[in-house]
C-alpha cells in the first residue's frame, strides 16, 4: 500500500507540475528574470504550494501516527552546514541557468530535448559526486 500511495502521490505532484507551468523552462526563466520580461504567475504555483503543504501537514499532525506506517520520519538536523549551503547554491544555480528543478525535469523526459538531457545528466552526476565524496 505504502508503494501505491507514494506512487499516486508522485503522480499528482507531476500533473500539478505540468498544470502549474512548472516543466516550461522558458516561465521558470522569465520568472526569474526579475529586471526584464518578468512573469509573476508561478508566484501563483509556489502559493498554492505553501497553501497545500500548511494544510496538510496541520491535518497529518493531528493524528497520532500516519495511515500507512508506523511513525512519522520528521527531519531531526537543525544546524546550517557547508554540505547544505553548497547543495542549495548548485541546485539555485542550475534552476537559474537551465530552468528547471529535479521535479519538472523528471516530469518533462517525455518531451526530451538536448537542454533537458544535458541538466539531467549534470543532476545525476552532481547526485553521484555527492554520494562517491561524501563525509558522512
């Protein structure tokens, strides 16, 4: 059950992602360009995103444990690390420069363009790296 759960959830947060704009890199880039061709409606995606998470997570929290397992798995690191502060930076840089994050991107291999498959590849490799150099 826990598969198909994660699978249909996996489902509708692609749709949403296509429905949302969110696999057209050139609306993540013009909303990113902030002091030319600016386009604002992903402020609408990200809002309706936060809006859904808050309200989940206040209905998920009411319960004593979830519905298909046992507990919940709730991040338990609260300090700021350079790991962290260096995946966050790549990851903001190669939104900026390729307009897409790893959820769009894996959303839009059925349209696959040669940008698409260079990002996908530096995303995979960039995973590869971090886990072949990683300290812990």
């Amino acid at each position: 059950m826990k598969v198909i759960i994660g699978y249909l959830a996996g489902l509708l947060f692609g749709l949403g992602l296509a429905i949302g704009g969110m696999t057209d890199p050139a609306r993540v880039l013009n909303f990113l360009d902030v002091s030319g061709a600016w386009d604002p409606t992903l402020l609408f995606v990200l809002g309706g995103a936060v809006v859904t998470t808050f309200i989940g997570y206040q209905l998920a929290f009411k319960r004593s444990n979830p519905l298909f397992t046992e507990k919940f798995q709730l991040p338990t690191r609260r300090d700021l690390d350079g790991r962290l502060m260096g995946g966050a930076a790549l990851f903001g840089i190669g939104w900026g420069l390729s307009g897409y994050c790893p959820g769009p991107a894996f959303a839009s291999m059925a349209g696959l363009t040669t940008p698409l498959a260079a990002m996908l590849v530096a995303m995979v490799a960039g995973w590869w790296l971090a886990r072949r150099f990683s300290t812990q």
